[in-house]
C-alpha cells in the first residue's frame, strides 16, 4: 500500500476594500493579521463568493464577529498557538 501526499494549492483572494474598510472601522486590523494566512484567504473567499449584497453583508459580520471573540473561525473552535 502507498500513501500519496498532495499539496492542494488554494486560489490567493484579493482583500476588497469594503472588507479592509470594515476590519479596520471595527479596530479589528490587528486580529485579523493574527490570523493564519489560509483563514485570512478563507474569510475573503466566502465573503466575496456570495452572489447577494445581504449574503455578503451577513458573511462579513460573521467575521467580524469570529474575529471579537478570538477563538470561532468559521463557527468552529478554534485556538491560536
């Protein structure tokens, strides 16, 4: 039996301006580059992926919100190290 190892390449987002606009309104800057860099790319891919304004309005303050608490990336537990 072999075991095969793959690196999945993930597309890198470009951070739109309303979402840099709104992370920094909220004095959230500093959370957010806490962040590993694949959550970071997460977050602006889901939110930039919504076809509808409320859908996308909704998942920004999902992520302002993950990123107040400090442990909740994308409604899961999470730890930084």
């Amino acid at each position: 039996m072999h075991t095969i190892v793959t690196m999945l390449k993930r597309e890198k987002h470009k951070v739109p301006l309303f979402i840099t606009s709104a992370i920094e309104k909220n004095n959230l800057m500093k959370e957010y580059k806490n962040r590993p860099p694949y959550q970071q790319n997460d977050y602006i891919g889901w939110i930039t992926r919504a076809k509808k304004e409320p859908t996308k309005q909704k998942r920004l303050q999902q992520m302002l919100n993950e990123l107040k608490k400090g442990n909740v990336y994308m409604k899961m537990r999470w730890t930084s190290k």
